[in-house]
C-alpha cells in the first residue's frame, strides 16, 4: 500500500455486455482497471456483485487504499431516476426500477453518484478529452444504441425530470425503421450498430453478392468490428450502403444538433467511431456541415472521441469528484 | 404627459410581413402600441425607419414621455450576429448583413438589444405567458416559418455562435421537401403555414375536391386563418390531410425535443397554432407524448401560448431590460 494520503474515485462505465471500472485520480489519471461481463440476464443483484467485483479489483491493481477511494461514479445506460439512483428501464439490460445506488453503496460502503451512460461519456472528453476547454459541448456515442450528452456553458444538460440528451431518439424519419426504444425513425434505429448490422443482413437476405460472411465459423454472430472496417475498405456491396447510411443519418442527426444547440464541439465517440475512425467521422461532417445553418457550424469542431474507451470511466470519475 | 418618475421599454417584433412595437413596463403590462407593414423588398433602410416611426408611434399611445424610455428590444428574423445586432440573412426578409443595431440606435438615441425572434417568443412566454413558473422551456412558433427558442434553468440558451434554437431546422425527414433555408426535411418544411399552403395547392392541382377557394376573390392569394379553420371544420379534403400532417410533423419535432431538452414547458405559439386552437394543440400533444420516453413527459405540459401576438413583444421588452 502506497500514497495513503491521496485522495481517488472510482469511476463505472455499465454497459449491456461489460462492466468497466477504473481508479482515477483528481487529474484524471487512470491507477488501475477491472472488467467483467454485465451478466444481466442472470438478473440485477449478479450485475451490482459483478460491478462491486470489478471495483475491488481495480483499487487492487492501483495498489491504492480502499479508505482513499472517495466515491464511487457510475455511467448507466438510461432512462434513470438520478435523484435516487434507479435504472427506470432499458432495452439493453431487461431490469424494471433497478435500484442502483443503493445496492452499489451497500455493497461498496461509499458515496454512489450515477448518471447517464452518454452524459459521463460527454462528461469525459469535456473534461479530458477532444472537447477539453470548449464550454458548449454535444457528444453522441454510437454503439449498439446511440447515447448523447450536452454540455452548456460548463454544465451538464439535465432538464425537468433529468432525463435530458436522449440524442439517439430524435426522430430523423418517422417513417423509418422501429428503434429499441418502441418509437418510429429515432436516430438510433439508423445509425446505431444494431442498425448497421440489421441493413447488411437485410442486404444479404436480399440477394446481394457480399463476401462480409466468408470464413466465419458463427456466421449468425454480430459482425466484428475489424470485419466491418475491412468490408467497407473492399467496397462491399451489402457492407458499403449500410455504413454509409449510419453516417448519413449521423449526420442529419449532428446538423439538427448544430442548430438546436449551437456547441462549439460536437464529439462523436463509442465503439463503432472507433472501429471506423476519421473515415467515418469525416461523412458524419460532411452531412452535418451542408444541413445546418452556415453560422451554426462556423469554427465550430465536429470530431472522434479521443479517450476512446475510457471517456464514460473517466466522465463517472467526474461524477464521483462531485463535478456534473 | 405623466409619470414622469416610471421607466418604461419598448419591444419590438418584427416579422416578415409586419412591425409591432409596444412601451412596456417593468411588470409586462403594456401602455401603448405602433404597427406598420414591414415593406422590407424596399430596402432595409426604409424597415428601420418605419421600426423608429412604430417605436414613437407607440410611446406617444401610451402617452409617455421619451426620456422615460431606458431601452429598445428587437426580436428579428435569424441567423443573427447577436454581439454585433446584425442580421445576417433570412429568407423572409432578404437582406444580407443589416446592421439592425446600430441603425436602429442611431435614430432612436437609445441602447439596443436584439435577439431571434422565437428567443424573444419564448422569453415572452417564459417572463409573463404560458410557461410562468418553469425554469426549463422549449418554445416553438408556427407561422410563415417555425421559430424556435429554449431556456435552460430560467435563462436563454444562446450557443458558441448565439445561434442556438433554431428549433424549426431540426430534420426530421431527410427525403422530405427542400425548406426556405436550402436544406430539405427540416421541420418547417412539414409543419410551417407555408408548408400547409403548399401541401393545399398540391392537392388542388391533383385534383382532389374541395370548397378551400369557393368564393374567394383572388384564389391565388394566401389563404388566411379563419378560411384554413372553417375548411379543416367542414374536414375539406385538401385542407384535413395538410393540417394533421402540419400537427403531426410539430408532433414528431416536438418529441425530439422532450428526449433532447426534457423540458417542463412545452409553449407552442405562432399565428397557425392562435388560428387553429386547441385541436391543433392537442394533435401536437398525442403525437408528442406517443413518440418520447414516457419519463421525458412525465409532468411536462405541452400548451398553446398564453400571449398570442404578444410573445414577442412582451420577450423583447425582456431583453430591454437586460434580462435574457
């Protein structure tokens, strides 16, 4: 045990399939990591033993006392009741009023503070990442859902019932495809991984000659990131107009963002982004710039995610410190 | 002349087609009004003089003297140059770069506050109207366009560029009409007065029967309110389909806008939505509630504006006052 008297949080990113917690010092330092799968299927008290498992072991690798953790920060996919800490519902874990904070602090023995999966992904590139210094800041991270966050004049958007930047579910085409969340033509049901994938199997059922399934051993599993990238780069015929259709879409979605808020960074983060890089971000751009007003745009920065997969651990980190 | 000692502004609205200048006092109540046409195709300089020419003709109804008038406020057309009061350009007025502020200072010998039309809307709704009371407000206006304002925690949201709340440019339908502002699907291309009356001649030419022109002396003019009110009473069957259409789009926007900002007002206004009542209001409504996360309208009320043709006025006065 080392560097008794400095002070630590841990920060949780919750996500449908893994748990991902961090130590983070007030300088946004990473110390030590745990990771487990979410198990949510095997119902809301295994996943909070799972997250308290993945706590204690990141204070273990640290090598930092448990008395210097402060509190404990927690990015959940949404909607949430923040002021009392319950995850009201969510397509992505099946838990009803899942009473988060509560059972983590039992578990745990400290301050618990949760909020917004994309709201603490926002919350960390604003804080240390590509959105650092900006003070109005949209940040959209694209996934098997896509989550938002705002950031206003410093200060995390969080509206009536908290439950504000709910980016992914604006409706884009309300004669669209039906979203995870039960509405017609959100941004999610278009642009989203699950939506990507959902084309290119419509693709291939269609007929389409594609070479995106060649060699697999589960041709039936969701499609790899890295196996998507190589397909869009071959030109792939049933892998092309899906992507580029998410980037549309993406698009359409950070122009309609652009003139609602105006922000001088618009972050586009989350496992696809990352797997697809600045190709993909530049259509998203491209799309975003030519339909929106041409001040609403103006020496405003459309870019990646730079802390990758560490910017909802470092935004809940944020969270912990008492910073929202 | 009286009450000498009382401090009074004046707010101005001023619209496409006409100027409303009104003298209020500190409480919203309002003494004295001028209004004259816009005749902005005759240059910008002709409008500010018959802005300055409304501002005396209201201060002299309310029969108060000049000096007691501390300040003007503009709610103009957008995009804006708000530091510089300059209106950029606007498709309803056709000017590029007018120097709004300084002309209007110039001939009145008092500071000048100008902000975006649907920003002073909202102001006006959110200080003395509809939505008095509620810290967090979405304010939409449906008239020749939409125009679109929103307060986070009881003050204006402005953005990097001060071009925030352009509500009425959101897309909500990539494949949809081109709208004023050159890009296609944005939400006043389906829900504005204007987009009413082109969904009306388009199904006039197709043929469709209907009694919408009967009587009328130019049936190529615009149709007016109480004509589109009747008609879509008797349920004309080209007026119905572009009115629901019109209420659903508002609905669908208006959705987005419960996910994005989770409001606890939402303050629809606009000459269509004073015209059309509370039937349109309630359409608005059912589509909105249908297509949000039910928590992203818990508690939230979606109502008509209280101020009718004041908003503005009432939200520039606001403005003059310093209060923003």
């Amino acid at each position: 045990m080392k560097k008794t008297k400095k002070k630590y949080v841990v920060g949780i990113d919750l996500g449908g399939t893994k748990i991902y917690a961090a130590v983070v010092d007030a300088k946004g330092k990473i110390l030590g990591a745990g990771r487990k799968k979410t198990k949510s299927e095997q119902g809301f008290a295994t996943t909070v033993q799972r997250m308290a498992a993945c706590v204690h072991e990141a204070v273990d690798a640290a090598a930092v006392p448990y008395d210097a953790i402060q509190a404990i920060g927690v990015g959940s996919p949404g909607p949430l009741d923040l002021k009392k800490g319950i995850i009201i519902n969510t397509p992505n874990l099946k838990w009803k009023d899942a009473p988060l904070k509560k059972e983590l602090k039992k578990l745990l023995q400290k301050p618990v503070y949760v909020d917004n999966d994309g709201n603490v992904g926002v919350l960390g590139e604003f804080a240390f990442g590509a959105a650092r210094g900006a003070k109005d800041v949209v940040g959209l991270f694209v996934g098997t859902g896509i989550g938002g966050g705002v950031i206003i004049n410093g200060r995390l958007l969080h509206g009536f019932n908290e439950n504000a930047g709910e980016l992914g579910h604006i409706i884009v085409n309300p004669d669209g495809p039906v979203c995870g969340c039960g509405n017609r033509g959100c941004l999610e049901a278009f642009a989203s991984r699950t939506a990507i994938e959902r084309d290119i199997r419509q693709a291939l059922e269609s007929g389409i000659v594609s070479q995106v399934l060649e060699g697999l051993e589960n041709p039936q599993a969701l499609l790899r990131s890295k196996r998507l990238l190589d397909a869009y780069q071959a030109g792939d015929a049933a892998v092309v107009p899906a992507i580029d259709r998410s980037a549309h879409y993406l698009g359409y979605g950070v122009a309609s963002m652009l003139n609602i808020f105006n922000p001088q960074v618009v972050v586009i983060g989350g496992g696809l982004v990352e797997a697809l890089g600045e190709m993909y971000v530049q259509r998203v751009r491209e799309v975003a710039v030519a339909n929106c007003f041409p001040i609403a745009s103006r020496e405003v920065q459309i870019v990646a995610a730079s802390l990758k997969d560490d910017s909802a651990v470092l935004g809940a980190a944020m969270l912990a410190w008492g910073k929202r």
